[in-house]
C-alpha cells in the first residue's frame, strides 16, 4: 500500500490525487534558515543506506519507505541494525511505521510512539 493510498484511503473513497495540491517553499522567505529538515527517502537496496546516515549525522529526520523490503528479509534487518547504530551513536531515535517506512531523527528529535487523536 502506498503512501498516497493511505492518504487517500482505498478504492470506493471519493478522494482522488487530483483533489491534492502540491505546496511549493518557494512563496517563503528566503530568509528563513533552518537547522534540519524532513528528508524523504525510499531503501531499495542496501547502499541507499548511505545518504540516510548522512542526512541523520547533519540533523535531518529521515521519513525511508521501506516497501521493497518484508521485515522478515535479512537484507532489512542489517539495514534496521545498521541505522539503529547510526541513531545510537547520534542519540537520535528510530521507528517502524506499519510495514512501509522507518522513520530515523537525530539526536534531539525523540519519536511519540502514540498517535494522536488515540
């Protein structure tokens, strides 16, 4: 199930992708600086694991897709072990979401295991 799918709902919901509309930063000020930032990023294979551990180590939260992989596959348990040294290291946090994504924060950024409205 993709991420627009869970947004949008399944087949028979009267939302479509059309009914979105994409936000552009470029309205902003440019004067706006920043610390971090929310990278997305899907693993496919194990070398992509590369660019999430840098983007942790410069402060960024990293949303991965993890589609590709069953959490039973080894390939996704070194990946899971590799970014959970990554996190302890940093003193960040990491989480599995459902069956589709990790999501990795930095040292200062804890993850609520809740979700809200619960």
């Amino acid at each position: 199930m993709g991420l627009m799918s869970k947004i949008l709902g399944e087949s028979g919901s009267s939302r479509a992708t059309e009914d979105y509309v994409e936000l552009s930063a470029d309205d902003l000020d440019d004067a706006v600086e920043v610390d971090r930032q929310v990278r997305i990023a899907r693993i496919g294979e194990k070398q992509d694991v590369v660019e999430i551990k840098d983007a942790v180590y410069d402060g960024d939260i990293v949303v991965a897709d993890i589609t590709r992989h069953s959490t039973q596959d080894r390939t996704m348990e070194h990946i899971s072990d590799e970014l959970k040294r990554v996190v302890n290291e940093v003193g960040g946090d990491i989480v599995q979401k459902d069956d589709d994504q990790l999501i990795i924060t930095p040292a200062g950024v804890a993850i609520s295991r809740e979700r809200l409205g619960q």
